[in-house]
C-alpha cells in the first residue's frame, strides 16, 4: 500500500479550506478527512486505462474529498433544518395549547357572569 498523501484546498461551494489524505492502490482512490470522514471511489478511466500522472491521480482524489465534505455539509444541515422543524412545531404547539387554556377560562368566566345576571334579574 503506498503511504497517504496530505491535500488542502479551497472549495468555492462550501466556501471553506478541506483538508485531508488520499492513497491510490491502482483500484481506487480512498480519501479521509478528520472533519468528514472517509470515502473510497474507483477511478474514472479514460483511454488510457490509468491516471496519466500523478497531477490526474490529486485531482481525482480532491474531487473525491470534495464530494465527500459536500455530502456531509448536506446531511448536517439536512439535520438542523429537521431540528428546526421540530421546535417550530413544538412552540406551534404550546401557543395553542395556551390558547386553548386562555379561551376556556375566558368561556368559564362569560358562564359564571351570564349566571350572576339572571339570578340578579330574578332577584329584582
């Protein structure tokens, strides 16, 4: 197995420095990041059968790296707007419930006075 090779670059999607390793073992590239993880990809041939130099070889593997980070940018932010979801529900619904609660003391209260005016009519 060759030993990894540290890559660093900008990526204009994320707006962001990745940083991670790739190896090439002839079969696939495999790349890891502490940030994101890991991810192998078999190589995309061309013609030729195999990477033409080593600068084709980085490429792929930051191409690699980049879906990789991409991908997991996604699932977190994928998860926060399902967290968000949920408290917008939750608070939904605690302002409902208190609504709720507001209109039944309110409909208590317009009983007890409709009671006190007819026994107060039937009292005169």
């Amino acid at each position: 197995m060759t030993s990894a090779h540290t890559m660093s670059f900008y990526d204009e999607t994320l707006k962001k420095q990745i940083e991670g390793f790739y190896k090439y073992d002839g079969k696939a590239i495999h790349v890891s990041s502490w940030e994101y993880g890991a991810r192998s990809a078999p190589p995309l041939f061309s013609v030729l059968g195999h990477f033409p130099d080593h600068n084709a070889v980085e490429l792929f593997a930051k191409q690699v790296l980049s879906e990789l980070s991409r991908d997991a940018e996604q699932k977190v932010l994928s998860e926060k707007a399902k967290a968000l979801g949920e408290l917008s529900r939750d608070a939904e619904q605690k302002v409902l419930s208190e609504k709720v609660k507001v209109l039944s003391e309110l409909a208590r209260d317009a009983e007890k006075d409709s009671a006190t005016s007819h026994s107060l009519k039937k009292a005169a």
